[in-house]
C-alpha cells in the first residue's frame, strides 16, 4: 500500500474512517445530553401540572348559586 503507516491508503478510506468517526462523536453527545435530563421528575410535575390545572377549571366552573 504505502511506505508510510500513518498515511491512509486512499482518500475514500480516510473519508470513511472521518465521517465514522464524527457519527461515532455525535451518539456520543445525544447519549451525554439524554443522560443530564431527569426525564422521570420531569414527567412527575407535568401530570402534577396537569391535575392542578384541571382542578383549578373544575373549580371555577361550578355554579356558585344554590343556598
């Protein structure tokens, strides 16, 4: 192939071996950033949310005559 053990042997493989490894690099960082949300408490205050929004319509929904 070549004299040289670090040069590429072609320029299709040195594309290749980059473009793997920006691929690589970025499921990486999407899996980095995945990791850094609490997805679960997250989870937990919008249905907490939620409830309390729909409480508050119910509430102010309701006749307020009838004594």
């Amino acid at each position: 192939m070549t004299d040289q053990p670090d040069q590429e042997p072609n320029e299709i493989v040195a594309v290749a071996r980059a473009a793997k490894e920006r691929s690589e690099a970025a499921a990486r960082s999407v899996a980095e950033r995945a990791k850094s949300w609490p997805l679960g408490a997250i989870g937990v205050g919008v249905g907490i949310g939620s409830a309390a929004v729909a409480a508050a319509v119910i509430f102010a929904s309701r006749s307020k005559g009838g004594k």
